[in-house]
C-alpha cells in the first residue's frame, strides 16, 4: 500500500528532487558511479515477479530479475534473444516440446537468505518460479501465461486446492530437468509463443530460500526482491523514492547489437559498440505523480530520462517533433506508437451493466457508440494517440490496420437504441432501468490530470445520451486490485504488450483469465471456443480469421470499446548516450551509458 507521504508528492516534492545531488561513491575501481535519474509517474506495487502487474513495478523487477530470454536492443520489429538462457529454445517441429539451456555462471545476488554461500541459478529455479504462479495460496494474476499448456503443472494446482498445501517437490511431466542447465518443457498442445512468454518478467527466476525467508503468509515476497539481473535494490522509500546499484556478481556483457533499419541506429551504434554491460551503476528513480511536478524536475536537469505523457507534450513537442528550443539543447527524443490498447470496458458480473439480455447489450453498445474517440484523443492526450478498432494494436503480430468496428461514434442512434429497449426519460431528463428505478453509472479513474480529463469526457458521454454518471477516483493499486475482483463497473483500461503477438490482447477477453487480465470479468463460451483453437496455430492467416471473429463477437455483445493506442516520448538529456525506447522492455537502463555535462 503506498504511503499518504506517496501519495502527496507535489512540485514541493519534486523541488526537493532538483536540489544537487550528492556524488556517488566510486566503484572498486576508483572511478565514479555512474548515475541516471529517472521518474515513474505512479506508484509500485511490490517487486516479486509472480504478484507484480503494473508497468511501474515491473521496471524495477525487468532490472532486478532474469527471465531466460529477452529481446533484441536494436532490432525493429521486436526480436526475441536469449538472457538467462545461453541460446534460444529448440522447439519441436509440432510446437510441443521446447528444450532450453542455461548459461552456466549465473549467481543470485548475496542475501541473508543464502547463509554465505554464494547461490548458483539453476533451472530449477526456474521450474520452482514457474510453479509458484500455479500456488492457490500466492493467487499470482499471472497463472494464465502457462495455464493449460504444461503437462501436469494443472493438476499440481488442482490438488493443492484439495489439500491445501502445494507440492513444490513433485516431479511434473512437463518439466524434464535433464540436468542442472538443462530443461525439456513438454506441452499439452502446439504453442509457438512460449519463448516470448518466457521473455515476459513474471517467469523470471526467484530462490526459494527467499520465499521461505522473507515470504507473507501467502508467499508473496514484495519487499524483498533477489534477483539475478543487472542491478540489485539499494534503497527503496515506499511510493518515494526507489535506488538500484549495479549487481557486480553478474556474468559479463558486452555491447554488440547491430543496426536496424532506423538511420539513428549507426549513432547508437558507435556510441556503444564494445562497451561493458551495464555502463550505469546506480539508477535513481523517483515517484512523482503530478504532470507540472515531472515536467519541471526535467526542465531543471533533475532528471535524465523522462517519459513525456500525453498532456504533457505541447511542451515538448510541435507536430509530432521535438521543439526547436529543445533541439538546440541537446535533448533527444525517443517516439514510438507503443504496442498498447486503451480499451473501455463494462465489468460483465455487475447487476446494471453485466449480463447478455437484450436490454444490457443495448445499454453497452448505446455507450459505447455516444462517446467520441478522436475527441478524447485530442483533449487527453494533446493527440498523442491513434484511435484504435481492433483489439490488436501495430507493432504486435496479428494487427489489422484496415480492420473496421461495428460500434462507431453515433450519438442519435445511441439514444434510439436506449429509448427502444426500455431506458426512458424521467422528468428530470435522466434515464431510468427498464424497470423504472434510476440508472446511475460509475466510472473510475485515476486521481491524476489525465484521469481527471478522462472521467469528464466520459461524463460528457453520459450526459449526452441522458445517464447520470460518478466518478470514482482512486489511486492506481486499488484500481488494479478492485478491477481483479470483479467490483470495479467500469473504467478505460490501458494494456501494453507482455509479448509481441496477438494472443497477448485476445486473452484480455477469455473467460478463465477473469480475476487476472480479463478486467471486464467477460465471459462467453463462443469466444471462450475459438480462442482455445487460436492458441493451437501458428501465427498467420488461419489464426488472423479467428481473431476476426472473436473481434467481432465482442462488438455484437459489446463486451468492450476499443479506443487508441498512445505515442511513447521519451526524453534524455543531452547526456544520455544509445538511448532508444524498446517496444517491448519496460527500461532499457543496462543498454545505455551517461556522461557528464562539459
């Protein structure tokens, strides 16, 4: 839970974060530390991989754990590369069975936990990591990602529900360690997107001296995080204010990507070209909410890299370039359509909205086609948006850019629609239920300026096709903890790609991931069909038509509006060398190197 103090940061706050830093400490070497300042715009969670879902959190567990592959630094569209693992994954010709080596070398950073003994990663860590999601007891929102493909690793959860107690110990057919770097993972059904799946942090390696020393009662280790990545935590005030130094103990990189298709990427590559990964050593990253708050921290130098929000960017920027004043400074941009869908959903258990009567798919669809997307983009976001009408967004396989929706802008059908199926208007020009009581809506958002302005384009939705709304604004973990149960009635929900294939969005509305990633709690046993028949394929056109049909069905329910995908800017000092915003990675702190202002 984040402190009131997290909750209160304000340009108070970050003048506080541009007084002039203190040097840091040479390394064993005797030179400087090298230092990058960073902002996160919300709040982490909690820094174990297994329980972590939102991007700020998971910043810091991408830096602080190892899953066994990442992703190509320079390579566009997003290329999968081993981390942890010495290569990529030797996949049978059905798509069954994957057989993965690890690097040998690889050290748990020292802990307590380790009585003095320095801790070999082994791939049985990974098989215990992996296990950990399937723990009734841990109730990982991350079960879904090996849910239904692992052979025996179901039935492992199934009977700790019976008894109450999981077996970490017990031996699965899918998990073949064949020895300790040696791991065959045999499925239940064809996937060719395991080795992204296994790229995404969740799957990452964590010891299980460390769940046992430091984990809750439910084995949840938030505020202890041991890892094997690139950076360790240094210090960490609670909603504040998060340190990383370098971990020292991991086995040595070097820079040796190759140039993409960019025009920039030459720059970056002399830039870097045989450097020691990482070049930075301590990563300072501060949590303020507040837009002005971020904007002037970087203005003023107290920050190197900045992630340049939507309202935000008429400050920055001028059609979609960075402003001429700023050039002449030095800083550089960083700009991306992320792979990201905002979508609006209606929670499908809740007593008003929920429900596949004829008058429910009505009241969701007559919503859904009052509210005007471009207009929200240029009000919200300042434009930094692309208006979106298919659950799969560009940069992800399986997009459609030609794809278009049932539910378009139409504010005067949308009131027909809704005086036709029973929502009539009182004397007061509200509407009420079919049944005559009043119709109240909610919708939450966040307690920030973007959330703000949301709610009251969303407001300006409502009013227009005669409902009452309340806006319900919270602070980002209790959003994200009451949308998991199934309480929250409504809300536009951001989801950025885990991995860089469709199935990643198309889960978003399977029936089984409700109280995980199914948000919207939809669950419709045709979608339910056809997207277990999509995991099956191959990326291609087979699998694109079932996305097509699925894309549909939740137009004809109205289990969800599609909105837009939002631009990423980032900015960096002038300082800041090889920098270039990933698709994928939430940071890309261990590809990058600073220098200071001559």
């Amino acid at each position: 839970m984040r402190s009131k103090w997290g909750q209160r940061l304000t340009l108070a706050a970050a003048l506080g974060a541009l007084a002039p830093l203190a040097a840091a400490a040479p390394d064993e070497a005797g030179k400087p530390v090298k230092v990058l300042r960073y902002i996160l715009p919300a709040a982490e969670t909690g820094f174990d991989p297994a329980t972590a879902r939102d991007l700020y959190s998971n910043h810091i567990t991408q830096a602080i754990f190892e899953p066994l592959f990442t992703y190509d630094y320079l390579a566009r569209p997003a290329k999968l590369a081993p981390h942890a693992a010495a290569a990529l994954p030797e996949v049978s010709a059905d798509g069954k069975t994957y057989t993965i080596r690890l690097k040998k070398g690889i050290v748990f950073t020292p802990d307590p936990a380790f009585k003095g003994k320095r801790r070999e990663v082994t791939m049985a860590d990974y098989v215990y990591s992996w296990k950990r999601l399937f723990d009734p007891k841990l109730a990982s929102a991350h079960t879904w990602l090996l849910e239904n493909k692992v052979v025996g690793l179901d039935q492992l959860a199934k009977d700790a529900k019976k008894s109450g107690k999981f077996d970490y110990d017990k031996a699965i057919p899918g998990f073949e360690l064949l020895d300790p770097y040696t791991l065959r993972i045999n499925l239940t059904q064809t996937d060719f997107n395991l080795g992204m799946i296994l790229a995404y942090e969740p799957t990452s390696a964590v010891a299980r001296e460390v769940v046992q020393q430091y984990g809750d009662v439910k084995g949840e280790v938030a505020s202890n995080p041991v890892g094997s990545g690139h950076y360790k935590l240094g210090q960490w005030v609670r909603g504040n204010r998060i340190v990383l130094e370098e971990n020292t103990d991991h086995l040595p990189e070097t820079w040796d990507f190759e140039a993409g298709d960019d025009p920039d990427d030459q720059r970056i590559v002399r830039q870097m070209k045989g450097k020691k990964i990482p070049q930075i050593g301590r990563i300072e990253i501060s949590v303020l909410i507040e837009d002005q708050s971020r904007w002037l921290s970087f203005q003023s130098g107290g920050t190197d890299l900045f992630w340049l929000d939507g309202p935000l960017s008429p400050k920055a920027m001028l059609d979609g370039k960075l402003r001429p004043e700023l050039a002449a400074r030095g800083v550089q941009l960083s700009r991306l359509i992320d792979p990201e869908i905002t979508s609006y959903y209606w929670n499908m258990q809740d007593p008003i909205l929920g429900g596949f009567a004829k008058e429910k798919i009505a009241l969701r669809r007559a919503i859904a086609m009052a509210h005007n997307i471009d207009e929200e983009i240029r009000i919200v976001w300042q434009g930094q948006a692309e208006k979106m009408e298919f659950p799969i967004p560009p940069g992800v396989v399986g997009h459609d850019p030609h794809y278009k929706s049932l539910l378009q802008y139409d504010p005067v059908l949308a009131n027909k629609l809704l005086d036709k199926f029973g929502y009539k208007k009182g004397a007061d020009g509200w509407r009420t239920l079919p049944d005559g009581k009043p119709l109240v809506l909610h919708y939450a958002s966040r307690n920030e300026a973007s959330g703000v302005l949301q709610a009251e384009m969303w407001r300006k939705t409502y009013t227009s096709i005669g409902i009452q709304m309340v806006n319900d604004r919270m602070i980002f973990s209790d959003i994200l903890k009451t949308e998991k149960q199934c309480k929250m009635q409504s809300r536009s929900a951001p989801w950025l790609a885990d991995y860089p294939d469709g199935d990643n969005f198309m889960q978003l509305y399977y029936g089984p991931n409700t109280h995980q990633n199914n948000n919207g709690c939809y669950q419709d046993p045709e979608y339910d069909k056809l997207y277990a028949a999509s995991q099956k394929m191959a990326a291609g056109p087979e699998r694109d038509l079932l996305y097509h049909k699925m894309a549909r069905l939740l137009e004809v329910n109205a289990g969800a509006l599609m909105g837009y995908a939002r631009y990423r800017n980032m900015l960096a000092q002038p300082g800041v060398l090889g920098y270039k915003k990933h698709p994928i990675l939430h940071q890309e702190w261990q590809y990058i190197d600073i220098e200071k202002a001559k």
